[in-house]
C-alpha cells in the first residue's frame, strides 16, 4: 500500500477589485443601438449627397414593406458591407428553422432596431384615464405595454440560410409584358385605399395647372386624370393617396421642417416616393417617369433645413438635413405600407414570420406559374431558379 501523501494547500490567487473588467466578445443592448443608429445616420447623409443613395433605398423598401424606413435602411447597409446582394427576406433564428430553412454555418446576424416593452397595469395610470382614452398600444384593454427603450434584433437574410425551396420577391421589375388585368386589379386595390381615408376618387377631365391629378383636402377629393392611360392612372392614384395621408392641414411633423405650401418640392418628393415604392412592390418600374420628381430630392431637403434653420426659435428647434432625410424616409415608408397592406403585392414585404411555413412550402413546391417578380430559394444557397414568362425552369 503507498503511503497517504500529504494534501497539496490550495493556492490564494489575489483579484484586484480596481482592475478593469476584460471587453466584452460582444457589444451590450446600448452600444449596439447606438452603432445601429451612427450607421443610419451616415447613410442617410450619403442618400443626401448622391441621390442615386434614395433610390436605392425606395428599391429596398419596395421589398421590405414591411419593415420601417430606418431598419430598411439598417439592413440594405449590412449587407452592402459583406457584399452585393441585396436584403430580401428576413428572420430570425428560430423563425427560419420553424420554416424549415438553416442558417448557413459562419454566417453573422444582421441587426434590426426594435423596442423593448414593458406592460401598464391599471395600477400604473389612473382608472379614468384608461377609461377615457383610446388604447393605441398592443394590451388586452386592462393591460397595455409601452416602450421603455430600445434594442439590436438579430436577424438573418434569406441568402443566408438553405433547406426548403421558398418564393422571394426580386429586384427585377417589368421582365414580362404588362399584365392589364393585375393593373385593373391594383387600381381597384387602390380606390379601396382612398374608400378607406373617406376621400371621393373622380376621373375627370379638369385639371389643376399641368398636373395629372390633384387632392383636395376640404373636399375629401381625389381626381385623376381620364386622359391618362391604365398605368399611368394607377401611378397618379398612389400619388395622391400619399397626399391625402401626409399633407393634410396641421401636418404637425412636416410643420417642424416648413414642409407644408413653402416646401412644396419636398411634398411632391414625398407623394412620388410613395408611389414608387408601391408601384415597385406590385413589380412595376417608374424609375423612368419618377425621375423628374426625384431628381430634385437633394437640393429639397437642403431647402427645408435652411428654411428651418431661419423658423428655429426657443419653442422650434432647427432640424439637420440628417433629420430631414429620416423623416421623410419614415414618413414615406410609413404611408406605403397601409397602402400595401390593402393591394397585397405579391411576396412577404420582407418578413417571414407573418405568413405560416405550410403555405411557404406549399407555393415553392406546387405553384406551377408565379408572378415575375418572385423566385425560388433552393436548398443549394448558390443556385437560383429563375423564371421565363412566369413558368418555374
């Protein structure tokens, strides 16, 4: 039998308590928000200075509709920075596997900006102010949540991932010829719209100045032109419903920036942008037509910072052109998405988890003839089906 040994002491290790504590392998929820944010910013300012940047952004929130202007504009940056391709269809982790598709090994999130929430009680407000007013807030009419701050979302784009063959929205508008009868539709999706604001839609012969359209907000009025043809009606139609939702009398945001009669190049930008992304989600190419409106965006968002500058007082603050191109990129997305919500253009307008996995799979394996701007996702990440004269090939 070997003789006992002797236990070893245990060995004291001294901590200094003063010492740093070692960086974190990732950033916590306020710095990553505010790289997120510093992101934006830059963007924007680059969407400023080089207009082409705008489009750009209108082409991704065409795709994305679903999503806000700024997390558009979050996501179209990522992946620039690990590429060319272009943000299509997002999610999360989770998400994908419940859709029967794998994020591909080595591929790092991307990050969208969401809100933290936390839930009111009737204990938290006065009984009669939950009473008396509406609840414009997700709650079950007792409870309700409100935002108490803000955090990085992580999520992952379809190219990232592989496994079921999935429908995608492209980036190729107008590859087929014009289909008259999806143009009678959308035109009769978006008199539904302007039914829904409580506007009246003419086509009529009258004419304000040399435009094709006009809205009158007195009147609860929309014209459109009846010389124009299908198209070209149904362009001016999203134009004015934009008018009608942003432009109304008392626009308190667009009032911070002089947006109201003194800016009206930057309303008209606005109205065109609407209607470009909206047209562009229905896989409808304006760029041409819409290059005359957009062409001017720089030079009007410079205008109304100046125009803000000179109205800043201790009541109003002036507003950079940096807040400027935020606003209406919200503004702008904001008003394209109720529309959408109604015309229901083809693909996911950027989120999946809003339609279920079984009518994902059962239209990537079972839809013979797809409109031409969507197409399928294989289990191969590398490969893409494409579409000719909307037969699967």
């Amino acid at each position: 039998m070997e003789p006992n040994q002797e236990p070893q002491p245990r060995r004291l290790i001294a901590v200094d308590t003063a010492a740093a504590a070692p960086p974190a392998s990732h950033p916590g929820p306020e710095q990553r928000v505010a790289e997120l944010t510093e992101g934006l910013y830059a963007l924007l300012a680059e969407a400023v200075d080089d207009p082409r940047q705008w489009h750009r952004l209108l082409d991704a929130s065409a795709t994305l509709w679903r999503y806000s202007g700024g997390n558009v504009a979050l996501l179209m940056m990522q992946m620039a920075q690990r590429g060319t391709v272009q943000p299509t269809l997002v999610a999360g982790y989770k998400e994908w596997e419940r859709h029967g598709r794998y994020v591909l090994k080595g591929e790092h999130a991307l990050f969208v900006i969401a809100p933290r929430t936390a839930r009111i009680t009737e204990s938290e407000v006065g009984a009669s102010d939950v009473r008396d007013k509406p609840l414009t807030e997700p709650g079950d009419g007792k409870n309700r949540s409100r935002i108490v701050g803000w955090r990085g979302q992580a999520v992952f784009d379809v190219s990232q991932t592989e496994g079921e063959p999935l429908l995608v929205p492209t980036s190729r508008p107008n590859e087929l010829p014009p289909d008259p009868q999806a143009r009678e539709q959308l035109w009769e999706s978006l008199t539904a719209v302007a039914r829904q604001a409580r506007y009246n839609l003419v086509v009529s012969d009258s004419q304000s100045g040399f435009a094709d359209g006009f809205t009158d907000h007195a009147r609860r009025l929309i014209s459109v032109g009846s010389w124009l043809d299908l198209d070209d009606r149904v362009a001016t139609l999203a134009h004015e419903l934009a008018h009608a939702s942003l432009h109304v009398p008392g626009d308190g945001i667009g009032a911070l920036y002089g947006r109201s009669a003194e800016h009206r190049g930057l309303a008209e930008i606005e109205a065109e942008s609407v209607a470009y992304v909206v047209l562009r989600a229905h896989g409808i190419d304006r760029g041409p037509q819409s290059a005359a409106y957009l062409a001017s965006w720089a030079d009007a968002v410079l205008e109304a910072e100046a125009d803000s500058i000179l109205r800043c007082s201790k009541e109003r603050k002036p507003m950079s052109r940096i807040d400027i191109a935020k606003s209406t990129l919200g503004r702008v997305t904001s008003v394209a998405k109720t529309i959408l919500e109604t015309t229901s253009p083809p693909g996911f307008g950027g989120r999946l988890g809003l339609v279920s996995p079984t009518l994902c799979q059962g239209l990537a394996k079972n839809a013979r003839q797809v409109p031409n701007n969507l197409e399928v996702t294989t289990m191969n990440p590398n490969h893409r089906t494409t579409f000719v004269e909307g037969w699967i090939t």
